[in-house]
C-alpha cells in the first residue's frame, strides 16, 4: 500500500513513497470531496428502495434503512468531517 508523506517543505508538495509529488491543493480538495461522497452514497443507498439487491435477499424486506452499507458510508461521512470542520473553523475568523 502507498502512503503520501507531508515533509513540510515550502515548495507545497506532498511527497509520495513511490518517489512522485502530489500538489498539496490536489490533497485539500480531494479530502473535502471524501465526506460529501460517502453522504451521497448513504443517501443514494438508502433511498432507492425497491432494486433488484431488495430482490435477491428476502430478509432485507423488514430491515431497517440505517443498517448496512447505509449506517457504513454515514460512519464514512462522518469520519471524513475533519477537513469540513477545519474549513469552517478557518473561515469564521475575523
């Protein structure tokens, strides 16, 4: 698995272990686009009843909309709130 490295240079890269650079503003945007994803994926997941996963498994008849992969991807949103949160916090500063 790859894994970026933040060394803190003033040339605002990342550097990546395979040996290639990721601009930091690539990095920013990409985790602001985490959180609003997995919410669209919960939604998307929970809201479309009647699909044909609905079909295939008799027992998803009675379940609950907030189980499974819908209670996942709203943990995954939640999870990926820091970057939201530090924005919002950056941004309400006088």
């Amino acid at each position: 698995m790859s894994k970026a490295i933040s060394s803190g240079c003033a040339s605002g890269e990342v550097h990546h272990e395979a040996g290639g650079t990721v601009p930091r503003d690539t990095v920013h945007w990409l985790s602001l686009a985490a959180a609003p994803t997995f919410a669209f994926m919960a939604f998307a997941t929970g809201g479309l009843h009647g699909g044909p996963p609905e079909m295939l498994c008799s027992a998803a008849l009675g379940a609950s909309p907030l189980s499974g992969m819908v209670l996942m991807y709203l943990l995954m949103s939640l999870f990926h709130l820091a970057p939201w949160l530090k924005l919002i916090s950056h941004s309400s500063l006088p």
